[in-house]
C-alpha cells in the first residue's frame, strides 16, 4: 500500500509536468520567430544595399555586363 501512495504523487507530477512544459515553449517561439524575422530583414537590407553599391561601381566603371559572343553562337 506504501507504494501506491508514493507513486500517485510521481505519476501526477510527471502528468503535470508533461502538459506544461510544451505551454512553456510555445510562449518562448513567438518571440524567437520575431528576432529571427528582425534578422532576416537587416540581412536582405545589407544585401539590397550591397547589390546597389555593386551596379553603382558598375555604372561608374562603364560596364554593362554585356558578355561577347562565342564564335559557337554565330
């Protein structure tokens, strides 16, 4: 009898912890999705950048990007 009374309190226990540990993460992920988001965006926005930086230099320099033609082609 001794061991029905101790183990109740160890299965109700691990019970509660198993429901309110998944509620515990899922309030952590909005905030990690919204840093994430924030990251992503500052990235694009150095990467827009750096691709506006680059076809200046090429306006600049005169480049057009225009590859000759393979003698194959003609």
């Amino acid at each position: 009898m001794k061991i029905r009374s101790l183990l109740l309190p160890a299965v109700v226990a691990a019970a509660l912890t198993v429901l309110i540990a998944p509620a515990a993460f899922a309030q952590q992920d909005p905030q990690a999705d919204k840093k994430a988001e924030d990251a992503k965006k500052a990235e694009d926005a150095k990467k827009a950048e750096a691709k506006k930086k680059a076809d200046a230099e090429k306006k600049k320099s005169g480049d057009r990007g225009v590859e000759p033609e393979e003698e194959g082609d003609k």
